[in-house]
C-alpha cells in the first residue's frame, strides 16, 4: 500500500527551511482558512498577493495550504522542477508539507486530507486541473476563479492566446465562482483592459493576473461575508465564446491568409507553442530551391491599398504583400532541413543574392 506522502505526491521532495516566514497561524480559528489552486509563473503573482494580504495585522484569512501541478521536467536540463507556484512558495518560506502536488485532485485519499484542512475557500488561478463537483462541495465559501477574460466571452484553456488570435481591441479579467460547467460560474466582478496592436500573449497574460490579483484583494472581504453570493450576476449562456486548448499542429502559419490574421496569430501564440512557416529559396545563379522551416517571432502590419496575391520581396527582414496589406517579418529564426536553428543575423548573411517565394 502506498503511503500517503506518495498518494498525494505532497511536495516532501523540494526542501523548505525549518523555520518559515510563512507559517499558517496557530489562532487556526480566527482566520478564514483559504487553499490557493495555480501552478504557472502568472499564477505565482496572484499568490504574492495573497500572502502580502495575508499578513496584514488586520487580515481575515490565512493560506492554508497551496494546491499545484506535479513536478516536471522541465528547461533545457530537463531537470526535475517544480511548478512556479510551489518554488515561488517555497522561496517565500511556505511549508513543503503544506504544498500539495496530487495527479488529480478528484484522488480520495488527496480529499480526504483536504477536507482534514477544513478549507472554507479556495482561489484558483490557472491550476491547470479541472475540479470536480466533489472537490467543490468542500470548501464553505466556495471556490473563486481569476480568468483573464471578460466572461462569458473566452471559455476555456487558452483565453488570452484566441482573444489576440481574434485580434480584439479589448479584454480583461473576471473574478467568479467556480461551477462544474467550464468557466460558468457567477461572476462577482471583472475589469476591462484596452489591447493593443502589438502585445503579446505572454504580456497580456502576465497583466491580467496582475489585475487579477488586485481585483481578488478588493473583493475577498465581500466573499467571506457572504455578499459577493448575492451580488454575483450569471452568466449569459448564449453570448458564451469557447477558447479551445492549442495544439502544436495549430502554429503553423498560411501566407494565403490577410495580414492582419498573420500578424494576430503570431502575437496569440508568441511564447509557446510559437508560430511556424516554410518558404522555397530559390538561387538564380544555379536554379537551386530549397524549402526552410522559419519560426517567426514578431510581425507588423502594413496597410496597402489594391494588394492582390502574396509577393516575398525582401530576404531579411522579410516583407511579402498579402491581402489587406503588408506584413513584415522583424524577427525570426531558420531551421534548415536536418541543421540547427539559425538567427536571423546568420540567415540575412546566408540569404543574400537569394529569393525567398512561398510554397
């Protein structure tokens, strides 16, 4: 039988100092208990701000226990890390045992802990997990979640990065109560955010959280009293938008599209997985083409007026003429057929007196 330290795969494997500068209160019953759910390093800045809430003078909870994603291996080591939040945790002083890391947290042994924590809310912030029902009956004051869009717009795993694909003017974060339906939940509150032409995912998304977290500040009194219950408003089901997961295949780029699309989508999937093409190169002195696998990492776009078609015109930096435009390609890197990932020094170097064309 497995022990429970491996049933819940607690973070026991990471060491944390004996004498934390965070350690939950031993006037246990004083404090509103709270778990915080998240795991990536956006989640890591809506954690900071509990813990700097948490120890007001004047605060009415504590954090309890953190809840994240298992180790992984993870960088170019492929070293055995923890998520963000846990290491973010720890390097603040959090207790390793108070920092679980269960596969899922629908595990009845992981639940049956949980519930020995008495937890009366819990914060979840791209936890990464989907929670089930018996999961949420536990905590008393519920269960609030930080997604960074304006509910009930933007459903789903990848908010941030299908707005931008869209190419939307504005966006923001809502604070709501976590039903079984994805992302359906009443929303206490929410914040708009004005977008502009040229942040990327991983920014927008690291201003979010950020706003997030303060909005979470500003409402937790509101949520232990009961009245963020009352105020909440439901979602309307029938403007709902879904923000489906992406996929690695999803990155690869069509230069038969307009501009505008391209450059949307290499903003939305900057970061991971990243945006893919492949062009022929075509040397006129020998007739010879070669087809390159390029990763482009930042675009803008042009606008041209009677544009018809897709003309490469440039070697590096790159310009081709599409519908509705022109769209330059600033910054990339190369990958030759069976070589390493160039810079785009190095290609601009090896593509002189070369013509790049589409496929």
């Amino acid at each position: 039988m497995h022990s429970s330290s491996l049933m819940f795969r607690r973070f026991c494997c990471f060491s944390a100092a004996s004498t934390s500068s965070i350690t939950p209160s031993s006037t246990t019953n004083k404090k509103k208990q709270l778990v915080f759910l998240g795991s990536p390093q956006v989640s890591a800045s809506v954690l900071d701000a509990l813990f700097n809430a948490a120890s007001a003078s004047d605060s009415l909870f504590e954090v309890a226990a953190i809840v994240t994603q298992p180790p992984s291996r993870r960088d170019r080591g492929r070293k055995v890390m923890p998520s963000p939040v846990a290491q973010h945790a720890l390097d603040r002083g959090f207790p390793s045992d108070l920092i679980f890391t269960p596969l899922r947290v629908g595990e009845e042994t992981f639940l049956s802990n949980f519930r020995a924590l008495e937890p009366e809310l819990c914060i979840t912030a791209a936890y990464g997990n989907i929670l089930p029902r018996k999961f949420l009956k536990i905590p008393s004051l519920g269960t609030v979640n930080i997604h960074p869009s304006l509910l009930p717009l933007y459903r789903g795993a990848a908010p941030v990065q299908r707005a931008l694909q869209d190419g939307v003017k504005e966006t923001g974060v809502s604070l709501a109560f976590t039903i079984r339906a994805l992302d359906a939940g009443p929303v206490i509150a929410h914040q708009r955010m004005e977008v502009d032409d040229h942040i990327k995912a991983p920014d927008l998304m690291e201003l979010l959280f950020h706003q997030g977290s303060e909005l979470l500040i500003r409402e937790l009194p509101s949520i232990f009293d009961g009245s963020a219950r009352v105020k909440a408003q439901p979602q309307d089901d029938s403007k709902a938008t879904l923000a489906p997961k992406i996929n690695p295949e999803d990155s690869w780029l069509s230069f038969d599209q307009e501009a505008t699309v391209l450059h949307n989508k290499v903003r939305a999937f900057a970061g991971w997985p990243g945006t893919r093409a492949r062009v022929v190169v075509l040397d006129p002195k020998s007739g010879q083409q070669n087809t390159l696998e390029i990763k482009i990492i930042t675009t803008r776009v042009y606008s041209g007026k009677n544009i018809e078609g897709g003309e490469l015109f440039f070697s590096f930096p790159f310009l081709i003429r599409e519908r509705g435009g022109y769209i330059w390609y600033e910054s990339i890197e190369v990958k030759r057929t069976g070589k390493r990932a160039e810079s785009s020094g190095l290609f601009s170097n090896n593509m002189r007196n070369q013509i790049l064309d589409k496929l």
